[in-house]
C-alpha cells in the first residue's frame, strides 16, 4: 500500500497542510512538540480508523474550531483510494470515494506503528499484549477484523445485561434468559478470535526468530509463546477444546460474572506470553531483551505482511531509534534498506538522514504546526 498525498484542516496543531510523499521512505524532522507525531496519527487514523493515542474526536479538532478533516490519495494493489475522515464534536464521517463507508469495508492492510511506548508492552499489562495479538490478527486475515469488532459488540452487549441484572434495573428472569440466548453467539465469536489469535502468533513466530537473531547479530536464540487462558496454555488447541473451555470457565464464574456486572469470561481476560530463550520474557529478561523481541516483531510483521500478502504494509516509526541502542538502530535500518514498504519516520535526530541511505527519501522540516520539504 502507498500513501501518495495528506490534506489535513484544524487537525490537532495544524492549520492547513496538503503535501505528497514518496513511496518509499518520509522523515518528519524536528524539535519536540512541534506536531511530528500528529502527523502520524492522522495518517493511522484514515487507515485504522482510531487513534493509536487515547482521545476523544473533539479533541482531534484544533482549538476555537468546528471540525476537523484528513484527506488522503492512496494505492492498494493497483486500485485507487480517496479516503476522507471528518470530524466534529463526538461525531466522524468516513468516505471512500466519496462514498459513506466504514473501515470494516475497506479491507485495507493496517498500518504498522512502532513507538516508544510499544518497548514496554512485554511488562506492561496483558491489554497491550491481546492487543499486538489483535493487530496481527487484522494484518493477516481479512476477515480477521470483523470478527473482532463483531466479538466486541457481542461483549458490550452482554456487559449490558450482566450491569443491568447487577444493579437489578431488568426483571431478573428477563435478564436471564437473554443472557442465556446471548450466550451462544459470545462464546462462538470468542473462541473465533481466540484462534485467530493462535494462528497468526504461530505464523509469524519464524519470522520474529529470525529477527532476534539478526538483532543479536547470529546468536542462537529461540523464540516461542504461550497463550494462557484461565491459567493454562492453550497454544495448541483447537477451536473445539478452546469452545470447551470457555463454557467451562463461564459455568464455574456465573454467579460472579452476575454479581460484578461485567464478563469475566473470554480473550479480553487471555494473556500472551512470550519466551525469550524458554523462559518468560515478563520476569526473566532484560529491559534490552525485550526491547528486542518487540523490535523482532514489529521487523518479522513487516515480512511476514509481505510473505502472507504480496506486498508491504505502511510503517510508522515514532521516534522510537533514539530509544535503541546502536546495534539495533542497525538492524532496523538494514530491515528497511532491504524491503520496499512504505515508512513514515518522525525524529529530532539531523543524523538520521544520512542512516537511512536510501533512494527515494523526502524529507519534511515540522515546526509550530507546519510543514516544510
């Protein structure tokens, strides 16, 4: 996928920008707090269709403003796409082609964000783990996306109900027999996301070795996962015995489910882990060791988008080189030198220019708001 022009009005910190970019490779250069971030948000905000920050819509919208727009002119597998995103107040409307659409229905490879915070994911909470799980999820199926957003409604829904028989606001039989008939279709569309999970994480688990290995310039270090639910690992089950599990771990957490109001039950509650060398990455490794396997991953997403697809995702890199040592700033740098996605590099490092020793590199000078190539 290539992202060919941006127009952005009152978004954030920018009044009016519309600029192209290269297919290839654009550095967003400048000091701290001057909107080089933004700019990448705007961009996965058309291609995802959320922020990758928490926010809400109206303050994606520059300040003593109405509404916002982002506008962009794109390529996919040899078809055009203008795709419009405008906001206002709690409000958004997504066309493509001048048509009203949801990114449901677009189909559209992800963008792949590697930023400062995405180093910490392996000791931060297991949210941010199901979520790299997620990701990868919609990167490699294209169904994988609805599935999930399909689940996720499944789960809103049946909070409802579980909140509402809590706070004894529905008849309590009513309530019952809902959540009874809701049921079936929660626990189909969680055990779907579950092995859409274990089938993604098992694909691309070469491809993260093999870039450990590169990052660690040839030493011999393994790589593996475990998917743990209720407990166990369920790495190699199937979508019957996930299925099994699941209605077990509902039965045996009924009444607390009822008395709590939310679900406790499904992958908003599983966790991903994973080995460093057979042991679990969490507690056992390094802060530089797992600043390698997330950088091993976000690497092998990149092949493994290519390898499952035919072509590279977009690559947004967030300030995230002067958070690397100098060995894998080299890794990362000899990954992009070698591949043809797409890469949009925000720094406040001049040096890095002359790292990137590409063809086909633009460089844009962001300060106050405001774009200079």
């Amino acid at each position: 996928m290539i992202i060919k022009s941006l127009h952005i009005a009152n978004f954030r910190n920018f009044d009016h920008i519309q600029t192209d970019f290269s297919e290839h490779v654009n550095i967003f250069l400048g000091d701290n707090g001057q909107g080089k971030t933004n700019l990448l948000e705007a961009i996965y905000l058309l291609i995802d269709g959320e922020s990758f920050r928490y926010t809400k819509y109206e303050t994606l919208v520059k300040l003593d403003k109405s509404e916002g727009l982002i506008k962009s002119h794109l390529e996919n597998e040899k078809l055009d796409y203008n795709l419009k995103l405008l906001f206002s107040g709690h409000k958004k409307e997504f066309t493509v082609n001048e048509k009203k659409s949801s990114h449901s229905n677009l189909n559209l490879p992800p963008a792949i964000l590697f930023s400062p915070e995405s180093l910490s994911i392996i000791k931060e909470s297991s949210d941010e783990r199901r979520s790299l799980a997620d990701q990868l999820v919609i990167q490699s199926n294209r169904q994988g996306r609805r599935v999930i957003q399909d689940f996720k409604k499944a789960l809103k829904t049946r909070n409802k109900i579980l909140k509402d028989l809590a706070h004894e606001q529905i008849d309590r039989e009513i309530g019952i027999e809902t959540l009874a008939s809701l049921n079936q279709i929660y626990l189909k569309l969680a055990a779907e996301v579950t092995i859409l999970r274990l089938n993604a994480l098992t694909d691309i688990q070469n491809d993260v070795e093999k870039a450990l290995v590169q990052i660690h310039a040839g030493q011999n270090i393994k790589f593996d996962y475990k998917y743990i639910i209720s407990d166990i690992d369920h790495k190699n089950s199937d979508l019957e015995l996930v299925i099994k599990s699941l209605q077990n771990r509902m039965k045996e957490l009924e009444k607390f489910e009822l008395q709590s109001g939310v679900s406790l039950v499904g992958p908003q509650k599983h966790d991903v882990i994973f080995l460093y060398n057979g042991n679990d990455s969490r507690f056992y490794s390094s802060q530089g060791q797992q600043r390698s396997i997330i950088l091993a991953f976000k690497m092998a997403q990149i092949v493994y988008h290519h390898r499952v697809h035919g072509f590279y995702p977009v690559l947004l890199l967030d300030d995230v080189l002067s958070e690397l040592d100098l060995s894998k700033q080299e890794s990362l740098i000899s990954t992009l030198n070698q591949t043809k996605t797409q890469t949009f590099v925000t720094t406040t490092d001049v040096s890095l220019i002359s790292k990137l020793s590409l063809s086909n590199t633009r460089v844009f000078n962001i300060k106050n708001g405001q774009i200079f190539s």
